[in-house]
C-alpha cells in the first residue's frame, strides 16, 4: 500500500505529496496558522508557569521544614517550665515524671513511621563546674547534627562518648577553648568543637552524649523530651503528632510548624489557583484550535473534494489534517514550556517571599510538547473528520 505522504499528484510532470499540500496550505493560510501556534504557546506557557512555579514551592516548604530541624516535640505532661532549650521550657528535677528510654522505640511502632526521618532524644539538667552553675543538654549528636542544620562549628565535629560541644557564651564565660579537656563531677571530658553564636540559648550551654548526659546527671533511662523530625513533604504531621500521643500516654505531643504554616498555606491556594486557571486555558486553546480548524476545513471544501475524487481515503486526509495542526503544535509547545519556565522563575520568588529554585527538566519539557500535541490534535479529530467525510459529489458541486 502506497504511503499517504507520498501518494503521488500530477502537477506539470512532477510528484505531488501530501507534504506538498501540506506546506502549500500552510504558506496560504499562515495568518491563521500563526494564531493557533500563538494560542496554544500561551496556553502552553501559562499552564506550565503554574504547575513549574507549584512543583518548586512545595519542594522549598518541605526543604524549610526540615531546615528548621525537628517540627514535632514531646514533653512530660506534669512538667513545671523552669530550663528553657530549643523555645521548650522544662524542670528536669522532676526525675518521676519525666520521658523513658522505651519511648523512642515506641515512636518508631507508629502507623506513619515510615514518614519519620529523626528521632532525637534530649536530657537536659544543671552540674556545677567551678562553683558555678553549667546547663548540660545530653543529644545524639547523629541526629542533632542534621536537625540542626544552621550550626556552625569551630573545631571538630562531635561523634560521642566523651566528646562535647559548647557554645560561645559558655566558652567565653569558663575561658574554655578547643582541644581542651575539662572535668565535670569527676569525669573527664574533651571540648571537640564550639558553637558558632546562634543568638540564642544555645550560645550558653554544653552539649554531650545523650548516654553520658544520663550518667552524669544520674538520670539513667530518663529523657527531659524528645525532638521528632519528619519527612514534611509527603508526610500528615497532625496525624502522627495523634499518633505519637497514643503510644505515649502521659506526654504533650505538639507540632512546631507555626513558622511554616502561612508559606504552606499559600501554596496550598496557589497549587488549587494553578489547576483551574490550567484547566481554564486549556480548554480555551482547545477551543481556539477548534473554531481555527473548523474555519480552515470550511474554506477547503473544495480542496478536499478534489482530493477525494481523485482516489484520497478519508484516512489520507485525516491524516493530513492533523499533520498540519501537529506541525504548529510541536514548536508551541517547545516555547511554551521555555517560556513559561522563565515565567515561574520569575514569579515564585515574589508569591512565596522565599528563594524558590524552579530547575529545567527534559522530561518535563517533552510531557509539555507531548500534551500540547494531544490538545492540538485532540481539539482537531471533530472538525478533520467532518472535512475528510465530505461527499466528493457535493465538493464538486462548488466549482
């Protein structure tokens, strides 16, 4: 069977295409040819802008979330506020009520486990180094170290056993310096970094090994509160925070996400915003390429007559119509996706009032040439089909 792009026509002894008639119609009707490909660019460039602009604030809320370290904090529920570490105020002298060892392995057992990346347990309480007072907060440093992504260290970073962390104050306080072995009620540590000033309390505290923390405050399988970090981007926090209060009668579960909230809840409008405005100007472009399409049949009712009484199959002209459309669609939606990834880059910063980073991607960028085709084309079957199955009888008629 011969192929319909080159089914051959008899133009002065030459071989006539469909390719022919197809970049002969095109070249007639450019005007309109220039609307469709403008249409279905900015429909193209708007709905990629929304989704690309969407897509990239969600990854900077989650990415916030988790910049800010832990977002989940549980505490005894009798506790009397008397240290204050982290915005959380806790007594640790109440040694009866506070957290056990049993509860970090209790949090792991919840139904959203898998949505949960860190569990930090803290152990806070007063020594006395040189007739003054220290404030000794015990953490894992694994874990502390990565919730606490905006510590800077001077010094060597501390992995455990009888290493120690202090902050400025501290150190500016005690004459402590780096490198340095102290004594702390009769156990000897060594000073392997110092904070960086925070500009909060931790500036003024000491930090150990939760275990040695235990031992050196005699608070053996007891924990002042535990820190939770979860994967925020996928995961309900509401839910595990409920979750977490089931397995652990008896403790204040509460979720430390006020500082994000806002920004998550402008998203949130924005991603709904960006799905009925993509949705609106995709049915708009669908609808230019129809009545454009339905024009352009009209005029070539002759044309296409012509075509069929000489042999053309309906399928031929299909096939020809909706190779013209494809051929202004393809490069509409190539700088469309261009466009409009400019378009968020430009326009997410504002929305969010954070730095937004909106990434090429060549996947995304052939999903957005693949989806205007089928739009263009989709918009088109209608009015193709009705010009392919025009009476070659009536198309003569016209002459």
């Amino acid at each position: 069977m011969t192929c319909p792009f080159s089914y051959p026509l008899a133009r002065g002894g030459l071989a006539v295409t469909l390719w022919d008639i197809i970049g002969s119609s095109l070249k007639r009707r450019w005007r309109k040819a220039i609307i469709l490909t403008v249409g279905l660019f900015l429909a193209t460039s708007i709905s990629v802008a929304l989704f690309s602009a969407s897509k990239a604030m969600r990854e900077e809320v989650a990415d916030s979330f988790d910049l800010i370290g832990a977002n989940i904090s549980i505490i005894p529920t009798q506790e009397e506020l008397s240290l204050n570490y982290g915005g959380i105020s806790l007594a640790p002298s109440q040694k009866d009520t506070l957290l056990q060892d049993e509860a970090l392995q209790k949090i792991r057992t919840i139904a959203n486990a898998e949505s949960i990346a860190r569990v930090a347990p803290k152990v806070l309480g007063h020594i006395t180094s040189d007739g003054q007072p220290v404030t000794v907060v015990g953490v894992s440093f694994a874990d502390e170290l990565k919730m606490k992504k905006w510590w800077k260290i001077t010094g060597d970073q501390p992995r455990g056993g009888a290493d120690i962390l202090i902050g400025e104050n501290l150190a500016a306080e005690k004459g402590w310096h780096t490198g340095q072995s102290i004594d702390l009620n009769g156990k000897t540590f060594r000073i392997f970094g110092q904070l960086v000033p925070t500009g909060s309390d931790e500036d003024n505290l000491l930090f150990m090994d939760w275990k040695q923390a235990q031992d050196l405050l005699q608070m053996q399988g007891k924990l002042s509160f535990i820190e939770v970090s979860a994967l925020c981007s996928t995961c309900p926090i509401d839910d595990i925070t409920a979750q977490i209060g089931t397995v652990l009668p008896g403790s204040q579960v509460t979720a430390l996400k006020e500082t994000l909230v806002a920004r998550e809840g402008i998203v949130d409008r924005f991603t709904t915003l960006s799905l009925v405005v993509g949705a609106v100007t995709a049915i708009a472009g669908m609808l230019l390429v129809f009545l454009l399409v339905s024009s352009t049949i009209r005029e070539r009712t002759k044309e296409l007559g012509i075509l069929r009484s000489i042999g053309f199959r309906k399928s031929h002209l299909m096939q020809m119509l909706l190779s013209e459309v494809a051929l202004l669609t393809i490069p509409a939606g190539a700088a469309g996706y261009l466009a409009g990834l400019s378009l968020s880059r430009w326009a997410a910063p504002i929305i969010v009032q954070m730095d937004v980073t909106v990434p090429w991607n060549g996947k995304e960028a052939l999903l957005s040439v693949g989806i205007t085709v089928l739009l263009g084309l989709t918009a088109s079957l209608v009015p193709a089909w009705r010009g392919a199955s025009k009476d070659p009888v009536e198309a003569m008629r016209m002459l």
